[in-house]
C-alpha cells in the first residue's frame, strides 16, 4: 500500500503539470499576442514544474519554492524589465505584464500542488482531516463564483489568481506549516540572508540610482504601474516614489521593488522578523529603511504587530481586539484629515453601500472579477468614481462586495483557524516564531480594511516568504518538536 501510494503522488506531479500546462495554452490562444504568450507563459510553467518533478519536492519545499519565485521575482522585476526595454528600445509592454501575471499564478498553482501533495500524505497516513475538506470547500466556493460572474474573462482571472487564490492558500500553507513539520534550520537561514542582502541592494540601488538610469530605465517601465500609456520623459521618476508632506515634497525609498508601498511592506516583515530572531543590527537596518519608504501602511502594519506579538508574550491572549481596535482608528483618522487615506475608506464605504442596496447581492457577492482596480484588466468602462462603489482600494471593500457574506465569513474562520493553530503550535514547541506569524498575519487583516493590496499575490508571498524564515527558531521542544493532530 505505502509504494502504491508513492506511485500515486509521483503520477499526481506529473499529472498537475500536464493539466496546468494545456490550461495555459488553450487560455493564452485567446488573449492578445497568442503565440508569444502561450510560449511565455509555458516557458515559466515548464521551468518551475520541472524543478518540483526532478527534485521531488515535498509539500514544505514547494510552499517555500512558490515564497521565494514570488519573492525574487517582485524584487527585481521592476529594473530587469526597464532594462529590457532599454536595450531593445520597445515601448509595447503587454509582453512583459504577462510575465507579471503569471508570476501571481505560478504561485497559485504551486500551492496549489502543495495542498494535493499534502492531501495524497494525510491519505498514505490515514490522518485526512475535515481541516482538509473545508479548505477545498472554500477553493470551490472561489470556483463557483468564477463561474457564475457576470465579469469579463481576464477580470475575472486577473481577481481569482492575483487576489482570492493567494490569500486562501497563503493561509493554507502556513496552517500546514503550523501543523505538521516545519522548515529546517538551513532553509530558513538561507531565506533570510537573501532577505538580508535584498536589504542591502535596496540601500545601494538608491544611492545609485542616478547613475544606473540609463540601464534600469524607470521612465519606460513606468508603464506598467500607472494608468496611462505613455512613459515618462526620460530622467523622471513614477510619482508614486515621491510625497507630499504639508508643503514640502520627499523622495521615497523605493529600492529594487517596484513601488513604495511593497518595498514598505517588505521592510516591514524583515523588521518584524529581525526582531522576532534578535538580530538587532538588522533590525535597525530594515527600520531606518522603513521611515524612509515613508510608506504609512507599512509602518502602522508593524506597530500592529509588535503589538500583538508582545500582548500574547504576557500572556494576555487578544487578537480580534487588537485587530479590529487598529483598524477602526484607520478608518477614523481617514475620515478626520485629508489624506490619501481617505479614498481608501470611500472604497471600504461603497462596497457596503453596494451590498446594502442590492439586498439579492449580499450573501454571493457581485461575484469574481465585478470591480476593484483590476477591473481595467477586462478592457471595461472603468473610472475612479464607479470603482470606489465596487470596493476598490480596500481589501475588505472588495471581498466584500465580490464574495458577499457568505465568502467573507468563510476567510473570516480561515483567518481565526489559521491564528489557533500558530499559537497551539507556539504552546507545544515554544517556538515564539510561530507567535510573530499569527501577529503578522493579525496585522496584514487590520490593514486589509483600508488597503487592497493586503490581498495581492505580491504582498501575500511576501508574508509567506518570512513565515517560512520564522518557521524554524531555537526553541525547547516538546518529543521531536514536531506538531502532530
């Protein structure tokens, strides 16, 4: 029984990447460019599945394969494709924003693999959990909103692949790494001395931006991160690296990432992790990088998670309250000054507002791909006014009005799941990584209310990427250190 099933999961490995990869091709014959796409985008697929099947990588390594894929690609996408269009002097981008999305969607599909991995071992164990069926509940009730949106077909993928897939399978992962074994000490150490000299990169990549222009050429990809379709005059900068501040204007630190707010968030986690690990150096290092980015998410995610993290270290076990507390006086500030803020919390609004007016909508939602900013990706009329009303800019905002009530409460119970089983893990192992994984993930829940991008792929394989890192701490262990249910 234990080599049939073995035979079993290699024919699963072989049997997702033959399925991904026809899916691939008959999607991309239909969208612009089709040959250059479907060879792009299998070209990346054949890569990764490659390295899973020759390898035989196990559930672990692949959610810290799809962590990293996405880590290494946010972080040098940004001047390694300004620098492709430099040397072949070509303005037309669509290629290169579909490698964008098939960054989000490898990192689906990996995690994907790693919940079928882990399914084909709770069966080979005899230990399938109901844990188990109610996830794969929740990917099918994301399916069947798919199918039933009366949205275009490229919002609908761009929301499902970008958005609502990462954030149930981010959860997933770390709930399976929560439970059954974690990294080893060598992987996690690898991960963050790449975090550590990326840290470094971005210091250096700042201080030599001037010079490098020429190469990374910031005016052309600046294309992909706005919406219009021209490029900046060359020797100018995308807006959103520079802010207002009463009357004074601040260049922002944005390093190798593509825009302040991720290189603000990416700041944040290593700040959090350094922290967490007592790497106090580093962690002066990732905070002073921080002020700079003079990204206020970011830096309102970090002060809820220390927050949450030192409460549960005094043994004062609140998380909703913390949560919920800091998200409130977000919305509250936003309505009090003005700030960029405040059209973040007219998308919280409108999404609500929506869902109230059309009572028939309230439970399903709208459904996948119907608003947000990624609405733009369908070629819909879309305008800054009409989008708020669907939730855009705000995580919440677009769960919300996209899944209704009844989606939102089922990420609700992951989320609180997720929390129970960092913190049985954390008593069992008093490894207090796992305490600063459920206070990161408290902390990216309280910002969701105010921003959308708590919810991308980018932002979520940044945040499973450190929980990786603080998967594996010096710690007492309980038996083996292993968690078991």
């Amino acid at each position: 029984m234990h080599v049939e099933c073995e035979f079993m999961l290699e024919k699963l490995k072989y049997a997702m990447f033959f399925v991904f990869a026809m899916a691939i091709l008959l999607f991309a014959a239909f969208g612009p460019h089709s040959f250059i796409l479907s060879f792009a985008l299998l070209f990346s697929v054949v890569t990764v599945f490659s390295i899973l099947i020759v390898f035989g990588l196990g559930p672990r390594e692949v959610i810290a394969l799809a962590a990293v894929v996405n880590f290494v690609f946010i972080a040098f996408y940004f001047p390694a494709f300004g620098y492709f269009l430099g040397v072949f002097e070509s303005e037309d981008i669509q290629l290169l924003e579909a490698y964008v999305g098939v960054r989000s969607f490898i990192y689906s599909m990996l995690l994907l693999v790693s919940l079928g991995l882990l399914v084909f071992a709770g069966i080979r164990r005899g230990a399938l959990q109901r844990e188990l069926l109610c996830f794969g509940l929740g990917i099918c009730y994301l399916i069947l909103m798919f199918c039933i949106s009366p949205a275009s077909l490229f919002g609908k993928v761009a929301y499902l692949f970008n958005s609502f897939l990462p954030l149930v399978l981010t959860l997933v992962a770390i709930v399976w790494l929560a439970t059954w074994k974690n990294l080893s000490r060598s992987c996690s150490f690898v991960l963050y001395s790449a975090a550590f000299v990326v840290i470094l990169l971005c210091g250096l990549y700042t201080l030599c931006i001037d010079f490098l222009y020429p190469y990374v050429r910031p005016d052309l990809i600046s294309v992909m991160r706005s919406n219009s379709l021209d490029p900046l005059p060359y020797g100018a900068y995308p807006g959103s690296w520079q802010t207002v501040i009463g009357s004074f204007q601040f260049d922002r630190l944005v390093g190798v990432f593509p825009d302040p707010i991720i290189s603000g968030y990416f700041f944040a986690l290593f700040t959090a992790a350094s922290w967490v690990m007592k790497r106090y150096i580093a962690f002066c290092i990732g905070l002073v990088l921080l002020l700079l980015s003079l990204s206020k998410g970011a830096w309102l995610f970090l002060f809820t998670f220390g927050l949450i993290y030192h409460l549960f270290l005094l043994q004062i076990r609140v998380f909703w309250l913390p949560v919920l507390a800091v998200a409130g006086l977000q919305i509250l500030s936003s309505t009090m000054f003005h700030s960029s803020a405040f059209i973040h919390y007219q998308g919280l609004v409108g999404a609500i507002s929506s869902l109230l007016a059309d009572s028939d909508k309230m439970l399903l939602g709208f459904g996948v791909g119907s608003g947000g900013n990624l609405a733009a990706f369908g070629g819909e009329e879309w305008d800054r006014a009409s989008s708020l009303s669907t939730g855009a800019e705000s995580g919440v905002g677009v769960l919300l009005f996209q899944l209704g009530l009844v989606g939102m409460s089922l990420l609700v119970w992951l989320v609180n799941y997720t929390k129970k089983r960092c913190y049985y893990n954390y008593k069992m192992t008093g490894n207090r990584g796992f305490l600063a994984i459920m206070a990161l993930i408290g902390a990216l829940v309280a910002n969701a209310f105010l921003q959308e991008n708590c919810i991308n792929a980018s932002l979520l394989g940044l945040l499973l990427y450190f929980c990786c890192v603080l998967s594996y701490l010096p710690h007492r262990c309980t038996g083996n250190g292993v968690v078991h249910v």
